[in-house]
C-alpha cells in the first residue's frame, strides 16, 4: 500500500519516518525509484512512499514536531489536533514545541480521564504516554511522564513547553487530549495540579527526578479535595544537595490554618489528617559550586474519608517507665513495605502528626489516635532495657519484667515485648517466676498458655539459644552468665488486655561457674520434661547447664532419661553427665559420652544434673531430654515387721547380755562406744584412711555386738545393718562439678583397686562424726556402673569378729 503525506508550510510541521534503533535495514522506504531507510517531509511538502516489506511497523517510527511560536506572534490556543491524517500505522511520538515568554505562564489542561505521573523506566498499561519538559532560556526541565487515567488535571509552565504523546500503532486516537491556554506569569518553575473526588492513593515526583530539581527553584502541587475526605502525605524517597544559602524546604498552605505557610524540613514526617484542598511547594537553595549534591524527592498522597472514631484518643503514660520505647506499626513492619495501592492505615500522635510507624520513648504521656479503618492490621513491639554495672547496687533489687498496662490497655495486638538484660563480666542474671513457673514446650507437654519467652543469652564470641519458655510449668529459677535477652510473644489473639497474668521477674546475682542452671520445683501431679538448650539443634561446644530438682521430704522423684546414649562423638575434650543427690555421703553418677545413660532411677532427696558438652566431631551438637515424676514415700511392710520382731527378740538379749556383763573383769576388751585406736576398722581389701572411714567415730548398740546370738535363737528376722537413713542437714546450693575441660580430653579410669590413696588433708586429721543406724534404703534399677566412694556398707559386726574382739 502507497501513503501520500501532504504538509501545508503554515503548519509549521515536520513528519520524520526512521528505522528503530539498534534494527538491521531489513525493510526499506521505496519513493518512486528510490530506496531509503529514513524519510523526512518538511512543511510545503507532497510526499507518496511505500515500503518494501507488510509489516513496517515492526521496523519503523514515525515522529510528528509542531514547532509553535508564541512570542513573536499569537498562539494557536485551544484544543491540540493529532496532525496530519493519513500516516502509516507506525509507532509515532507527536511533539509540540511551544516557544513563551518567561513573562507569561502556559497551561496544559487535560480532558476527563487526566493524568498519573509514573517513575522513569515504568511503562504504561495501554502504551500511551505523555512526557512534559519545560523550556527556560534553552535549558530544559523533565516535569514528568504521565499515563491517562490519573489525577493530574492541569500543569502551569513558566516560558515554553516541549510536550509529547507517545501512542502504539495499533491505537487509532483522533484527539490529543489536551488543550493549551495562556496564563500570567506563575513566578515558580511550575504548578501540577491534581483532582482527588474519593479515596485513592497517588505518587508524585519533582522535576528531574531521580535527577536533581533545578537550583534554586520553586514548584507547587494543588491538591482538590472534598472537604468530605481526609489526605495525608508521606515522603517515600528523597535526597537534599549542598546548600551554600538558604535552606531546602518545603511549604504547605491548608486553609484554616492558623500558621500558614506551615514549614517542615524534608526528614520532618509530613502533615496527615488534613481536611480538603491544600498546596504543597518544593524550595530549593544556592548549591555549592564543587559539590552540589541532588535535591529530589518521591512522595505519596493518601486520600480516605474520615475514621468513626478520629476523635477518639487512647493515654499512653510511659512518664514512670525508663529505657523503653514502644513502636506501633503495620504487621510485618519494617521488613515488609506495605504497596502505595493498599488501604491506608495510620497512627496519629496528634490530629496532623501520623504515620505508617509511629515510636513513643519512656518519660513522656502521649494521646494517640488511629486513622485505620482495620486495627487488626495494626501491632505493638516494645523494648526496655535493665542494667547493672556494680553489683552492690543491683543485687537486693527485684525488676518486674511485666508488660506495662499502658500497653494492654490499647486496642492493639502486642507482637512482642524484648527486655534487654546488660551487666558486666562478673554480674549474672537471675530469672525467677515464682507462681506460675515455667516450661519447655515438647511434644508430650504443649504450652496452653497465650504467650511465651524466648531467652537468648549471648557474648560477643557466641550465643546461646535457651529456647522457648511458657508460664504454668515446674521451673522456678533460671540463672544465666552474661547479656539475656527476653522476647515475650503472644499466641494468636492474645494478649490484648490487662487480665492475663504474668508473674516473671529477675535480679542481677553474682557470678556462676555454669552458663545457666535451672531451679526445678517438681508438679506432684504431673510428669516435667526438661531439655538441654538450644533444641533441636543441640549445646554448642564446650558448654556447661545445671538443673537442681527440689524433692519433698515426704516423696521420691523418679528420674529418666529419653534415650540411651548421648549421640555425639568428641574431637575434644568430653561429654559428661553428672547425677548426685543432695545429702551427706550421697554417690555421684558419672557418664561419658561414649558410655550408657544412667536407667532410670529413684532419688530420695533434692538432687543434681549436670550436663556439659565436648567439641563434637561433627556437626551434630548434644541434644538430652530427661524427665522427672513424684510419688509418696512407701513405708515396705517387711521392714516394719522386721523392725516389731527384732524389738522383741533385742528384749530377750538385753536381759541375757546384763547377766553376763556382770561377769566380766575390767581387763577385757575396752566399752563399746569408746573410742579406739587400735581397732582396725578397714574393710579387707581396702587400703586407705579415706576409704574405710577409720576416722570416724563409731557407736555401736548392743544389738548389733551381740547379733551372732540370733543365730541361735528361733527368730528369723536379721537385725538392721547398713540400712540407709535420709540425711537431714543442711542441703547445699552448687551443682556436682564436672571434669575440668582440661581433663576431659583423656580422662582414665583406673582399674587397680589396690591403688595408693591421696594423702590426707590436715584438715582430716581432728574431723569425727558419728554413724548412725540407716533407716532407708535409696533404689537404683539396674544401674550397674555405681561409683560408691567411701563405702561403709559392711556391718561392723564382721569386722570386730575379724579383729576377735567378739568371741
């Protein structure tokens, strides 16, 4: 097909037809007998062309300038025509050069569907684009690109315009869209004027923009609103230049107000909650000559109509709190930026201070209210810190580690609450519920509380993860060696209100050798899981953790471990599992890595677990769960039998033995129950003071010097040797202590019993107790690896008959 352009010279109009860029001649412009890639008509020109291929819109442009002179003569004003007709459909750009007088002001004033200003590099949904530049003495300013369907209903220029639409050659559009008007002298670089009749959202950019806004200059944005409807503004992207004089800023003019203009700095938040029409200018400044830096800036303009409650305020009184800040924000806040195109939601300090976030500091009473039509997508994160830099005067104080009531008592969800513990090396920190205790969550024991704390311990060297803890548990105490952070988190919906209760508190105490212990306080009810920290993932390296278990006098607690072995395999040094109950004489329980867990097994007294870590030779870190139940003490009704009938038969040798004993001379063998120190009390086998006890001051009663007379008499019943009796002193307060770590790499055990004891401390030398009868006896269920140390289980009476001072 032949096109014929016809170009009247009045027109002032020139049509350029030209390959696209970066494209191989594969089609050509066939004039007559000549063949071209680009072709240019002039006004006063007739042109007929064809092209060489059926498809030249994939390989040409066409571009339409219409140069108009408003200075040295009148101008064309009104609607813009799409001129000339009958062009190939191509891709074409029209451009209208309007030369004016800086005296004057030119506007551009768009039809019904108007504007929408988009960022550079975005393109438009239906490829049609609008690109406004203003022309000042031969210097050129890019206003913006703009799309149809917007807001942007007119935008007043000072001096000249270059204006071009952009259409797709598959759009057929008769009509420009636009007309050109002429105004007074503006006295700024330009007005953009935007037309909000409902709730929508728009974004803006200065002249230039991600370039620099031109120095010293001035520009204003006309927002219409309804008086209806509330706008807010919100600077999303900006950067200031190098001042030499006056000061970058920007103005507001709101009708009514007291102050206009109302002057904020760029990093001021912006004014929100205004009430109808307003403007907003951009002023720039003298820029340094070496370095003058980039004034731009990309904001959003919100528009929403006004909330139920905009007058309702909540008290926030954070006067009594100190290093503490609280943060209302959009859930997911700060990781996730909600799109411009969501429904806006807004917390306001007062009626024209709002934001997406907003941070209130401790010392202070503030009076927030909300523009957010939703509040569930609203949430709270706080944050207080505790610290503590000379024990003496942070060791009697007990910090309550409890959500403010200034808090639960808003209308918003808490997401989380973090205290931030600090103290120097020496200083540790003591955590304490003393009502509701706490537990680990595990699969056989689930929280049913509505929140939980997350404990993190760490050093600039490492961090240990204590895990999750949540009220209604066993443990009463938690005490940890340097920096705690707890994150209290609720579940779901919870917590939002002052009626949850909550009980944590801490103290700052003196050192600990361990990196934590947990003080564990039984349910009689029910059975306490208890895991290393850190789980699943294990202890890291080289890490020691205590639990004491507080038993009642009156019941025996039950201990068992999940598995069998530890799991792991040490690189260096070694794992060790230590068990020792808390009373005099009690054994120590020792298990290494590469050894069986202790089997289950009852403790009669308040006891200690120690479980400390080696450098694994993998990845694989120590991972241990344990549990512990309760139950009554059981009086066996063997022994209570025993015990009536040994009573009886002890009645009969009583009066036998004072018969006796009146025979005897004096210069037999000396009273029982003064001491002697020729009596050899050690046991056959045993060599050793430490061992067998010779130390000790030994009373024996009647019953038992005299037990070979069972024998002959008819009762059956063997009195009660070395039978245990529960230790009733004074219980101490530190863990067993496992191998030092420098021991642990190559520990032995020696297998020769005839080995040469320690020598004996002076302090040995004068220490006497006395041993007293045993009246229990504490289980072990099929542990064969005891330690016993200092075993006196052997009845004296074997071994005074050995000695032959019974005969």
């Amino acid at each position: 097909a032949s096109f014929t352009i016809s170009l009247h010279k009045a027109d002032n109009t020139t049509v350029t037809i030209k390959l696209k860029p970066g494209l191989q001649v594969s089609c050509r412009i066939r004039m007559k007998y000549v063949l071209m890639s680009e072709l240019k008509i002039k006004p006063g020109d007739n042109v007929t062309f064809t092209f060489t291929c059926s498809t030249p819109e994939e390989y040409f442009i066409t571009e339409i300038q219409k140069n108009i002179d408003c200075v040295s003569g009148p101008c064309p004003f009104g609607d813009v025509h799409l001129y000339p007709p009958g062009l190939p459909r191509l891709n074409r750009t029209y451009i209208w050069n309007v030369k004016a007088s800086t005296k004057a002001g030119l506007e551009l004033k768009f039809s019904a569907s108007w504007l929408r200003q988009i960022e550079p590099g975005e393109t438009c949904p239906d490829s049609v684009s609008y690109n406004i530049n203003s022309s000042i003495d031969n210097a050129t300013v890019n206003i913006g690109t703009f799309c149809r369907n917007g807001s942007v209903s007119r935008v007043k220029l000072l001096g000249g315009v270059v204006m071009s639409l952009h259409l797709p050659w598959h759009l057929p559009l008769a009509t420009s869209g636009f007309n050109i008007a002429s105004r007074a002298s503006i006295k700024r670089l330009c007005i953009i004027e935007s037309i909000l009749k409902r709730e929508s959202s728009i974004t803006l950019m200065s002249p230039n923009y991600p370039l620099g806004f031109p120095e010293d200059e001035l520009m204003t944005w006309q927002f219409v609103i309804p008086p209806s409807l509330r706008a807010s503004v919100f600077f999303h992207n900006y950067s200031l230049s190098n001042c030499e004089r006056k000061e970058e800023r920007v103005e507001y003019y709101i009708p009514g107000s007291p102050s206009n203009p109302e002057v904020f700095k760029l990093s001021d938040s912006q004014p929100a909650n205004i009430a109808g029409t307003f403007n907003m200018s951009l002023q720039g400044c003298d820029q340094d000559a070496q370095n003058p830096g980039i004034l731009r800036l990309l904001f959003q303009v919100v528009v929403q109509h006004p909330q139920v409650d905009e007058n309702v305020t909540h008290l926030v009184d954070l006067s009594k709190e100190k290093n503490m800040t609280v943060t209302i924000h959009l859930e997911g806040w700060p990781s996730r930026t909600p799109l411009m195109s969501e429904p806006i939601c807004l917390i306001c300090k007062d009626p024209r201070t709002c934001d997406r976030a907003l941070t209130l500091t401790s010392g202070a009473v503030y009076r927030i209210s909300f523009l957010c039509k939703d509040l569930s997508q609203l949430r709270i994160t706080a944050e207080k810190g505790i610290g503590c830099m000379d024990i003496r005067w942070c060791q009697k104080k007990v910090y309550s580690l409890s959500v403010p009531k200034a808090i639960t008592r808003l209308p918003i969800r808490l997401h989380k609450f973090n205290w931030k513990l600090l103290a120097t090396d020496m200083i540790n920190v003591e955590i304490m519920s003393p009502s509701l205790k706490l537990q680990q969550p595990v699969p056989e024991q689930r929280c049913n509380t509505s929140y939980s704390y997350s404990i993190v311990s760490a050093t600039p060297e490492t961090e240990l993860n204590l895990g999750v803890f949540c009220p209604g548990g066993s443990i009463e105490k938690i005490q940890m060696r340097n920096n705690i952070t707890i994150s209290l988190k609720p579940f779901g919906k919870g917590f939002i209100n002052e009626s949850i209760p909550q009980d944590l508190k801490m103290s700052f105490v003196p050192h600990i050798k361990d990196e934590c212990i947990f003080t564990v306080s039984p349910n009689p009810k029910a059975k306490v899981y208890l895991q290393t920290p850190n789980s699943p993932y294990g202890l890291p390296p080289y890490i020691s953790i205590s639990w004491f278990i507080a038993v009642p006098s009156k019941q025996t607690a039950r201990l068992r471990f999940s598995k069998d072995r530890m799991g792991i395999a040490c690189e260096m040094g070694r794992a060790f599992v230590n068990i020792k109950e808390e009373t005099l004489g009690a054994e120590e329980i020792v298990r290494r890595e590469d050894e069986l867990l202790p089997q289950p097994r009852n403790m009669l007294h308040s006891f200690w677990v120690n479980i400390s870590n080696c450098k694994p030779v993998d990845k694989t870190q120590l991972a241990l769960q344990f549990w512990v139940t309760l139950a009554d003490k059981q009086l066996d009704l063997g022994i209570i039998l025993a015990v009536v009938a040994g009573a009886g038969v002890l009645t009969v040798i009583g009066l036998t033995v004072c018969c006796v004993k009146k025979k005897k001379k004096k210069t037999q063998n000396p009273m029982v129950g003064v001491y002697n120190d020729n009596v050899n009390m050690q046991m056959p086998g045993r060599k050793g003071r430490q061992n067998n006890e010779s130390h000790v001051y030994a009373v024996i009663d009647d019953a038992v010097v005299y037990g070979h007379l069972l024998k002959e008499s008819n009762g059956s019943v063997s009195p009660e040797v070395d039978v245990y009796r529960p230790f009733d002193g004074p219980i101490g307060s530190m863990p067993p202590s496992p191998p030092p770590f420098s021991f642990r790499k190559d520990i032995k055990r020696s297998s020769n019993p005839e080995e040469e004891p320690l020598p004996l401390m002076d302090t040995d030398q004068d220490t006497y107790t006395f041993a007293h009868q045993k009246s229990g006896q504490s289980e072990d269920n099929g542990d064969a690896n005891k330690t016993d140390k200092g075993d006196t289980g052997m009845p004296l009476l074997e071994n005074k008959e050995q000695d032959g001072l019974v005969g």
